[in-house]
C-alpha cells in the first residue's frame, strides 16, 4: 500500500469514526437529559469541547498565546457573530428541541442543515443555486415536513414532539447559516481558529442562559456515567470530531466526506432504538430518505456545475 492510499483509509476510518460518534451523541445526549437540565448540560459538554480544541490550537499555534488570539484583532465583529448563531443560539435550540422530541427525529431534521445552507447562500448572494439543485432542494424541504410532522401518534400541532421537531429545524437553519456565514471568514482564518475563538466567545452567554436552572436538578441523581457521557457528547462530538472531518475535507474532498454524513440519522435512529427504546417509525424512514435523496441531488448538481466551470 502506497503511503497516498495508505493516507486516504486512514482519513476514511477517521470519518467513520465521525459519524458513528455524531450517530450515537444523539441518544447519549437524551439519556444525559433525564436527569441535567438542557442548558445546564450545554455548559458541561461545550465546556469540555473548548478545553479539547483549544489544546489542539495551542498547540498548532506553536505553544504561543499571542498567535492563538490573532485572528480576534482584525476580526473581531465577525467571529462574534458567528458564535451568536453557531455556539449561543444553535446550541440552545439544539439541546432544547432534542429534549423534546426523539433522537431519531432531532438527527433527521438535522441532517437538512445543508439545505438551509445552501438558501441562505444564495439568498445572500455567497453562492448560487442551479436548476436541477433547486429540485433537490424541493424533495428535502418535502421530507422535513414530513419529519417535522411526525410523532409517536397522531399529529398534533400542541405536542411535545412537534415543538421539539420544530425548535430542531430552527437548529437547522441556525447551523445552515452559521456554515453559510463561516465560508468567507475560513478564507482568512484556519477552521480550528475558527472553532475554537467562536466557541470561546460564546461560553459566557451560554453560562448565562443556564444559571436559573441549576437549583432544579438532583445532582444525586447524576452518576459517574452522566459525566462521562458529557465528556463524550463535548470532546468528541463537538470537539476531535470536528477537526477529523475539516481533515477529511481537505484531504478527500468536501463532496466525498459530505457523503458520509449521510449514515448520522441512520446510526442515530438504530442507536435510539438500542439504547433508548425508541420505535423506529416508517415515516421516519421516509421522511429521511426524501432529505437525504434530496441532498445527493443538489450534490449531483453542484459537481455538474463545476465539470462544466
């Protein structure tokens, strides 16, 4: 085996690696929100996933603090911008709706991220959408609904896992916006810098969202494995996760590795049923394969656009 194909599997082990981890965080994160409040829980998980990352930039960075906080002197304005909407405002969505619904459904509606991405690109003119991609685009927002719409009975627009259903597509479109918005900013700045400073920035209001909340749980009742779990959904989920996909991006391809975030609602769904109990329902099923047929399509479109460029 060459040391180039000997590269690519090593990157291939790593994304599969990803997206087991992003699979199983799903129903470890609703296990952890039995008995830790959603808000009090972002700060323990967010908080493990800066202390991870930010070893990891330090140490790139040459053990040197003046070039960790570089990026923040001429950018200021803009890494706090995105960490309003990727680290405060998506976060709280994320945790809130997951509390809310199942982690089958919050994994689906979130694997459509992509597609908001791709809207508010183009409606802020940062990229632009073809004709077929727009198809595509169509058959994912159909297979949302249909997910947004889902529920362990009846529909009704009252219930618990409609909210959550619809508090996790506003986490959608929030991390469909923040990727939107970071695409210009990772031009000038490495994606870890990038990360780490927005992540950063952002925990103090992420603290402040969670003080109301700590008086109300039971910290009896949280055991040694809820911390571990914490650790897990922070320092890999959020944290080694991250920086093993922006490799596989560079190195295999945006197209390539985006292909694998496919398998998530799968692994999540079948994790959920294991580990949590949850039923895995038919409109599930197809509700995510509109998403993710969708998504494959836009994707097809895209490549064909630059085969043609």
């Amino acid at each position: 085996m060459t040391q180039l194909s000997s590269q690519r599997l090593s990157r291939e082990l790593q994304l599969l690696s990803v997206v087991l981890v992003w699979g199983v965080n799903f129903p470890v994160s609703k296990w952890i929100l039995l008995e830790i409040h959603p808000h009090v829980m972002n700060v323990f998980r967010l908080g493990a996933a800066a202390v991870v990352l930010s070893a990891l930039l330090y140490r790139r960075c040459g053990n040197d603090w003046s070039t960790f906080w570089k990026p923040l002197q001429t950018d200021f304005k803009s890494f706090a911008f995105i960490a309003l909407i990727g680290w405060v405002l998506y976060q709280v969505a994320f945790i809130t709706g997951l509390n809310n619904t199942s982690a089958g459904n919050s994994a689906i509606i979130m694997s459509s991220a992509p597609i908001w991405t791709a809207l508010i690109a183009a409606f802020f003119a940062i990229e632009r959408i073809s004709g077929v991609a727009w198809l595509g685009l169509l058959i994912s927002l159909i297979g949302t609904g249909v997910i947004i719409l889902s529920g362990p009975t009846e529909v009704d627009l009252a219930s618990t896992y409609f909210l959550g259903n619809a508090i996790i597509l506003v986490a959608a479109i929030l991390w469909g916006a923040y990727t939107a918005f970071t695409r210009q900013l990772v031009q000038k700045h490495p994606p870890l810098s990038l990360t780490v400073l927005a992540l950063i920035i952002a925990l103090p209001a992420i603290g402040l969202v969670s003080i109301p909340y700590w008086s109300a749980i039971d910290w009896q009742q949280v055991t040694f494995m809820h911390w571990v779990a914490m650790f897990f959904s922070g320092s890999l989920s959020t944290g080694l996760a991250i920086v093993f996909w922006n490799n596989a991006v560079k190195s295999l391809g945006a197209s390539h590795t985006a292909a694998y975030g496919n398998l998530v609602p799968l692994i999540a769904l079948f994790s959920g049923f294991f580990m949590l109990g949850d039923t895995i329902l038919p409109v599930q099923l197809i509700g995510g394969t509109l998403i993710i047929g969708g998504l494959v399509v836009m994707r097809w479109a895209r490549r064909r656009h630059l085969a043609r460029d």
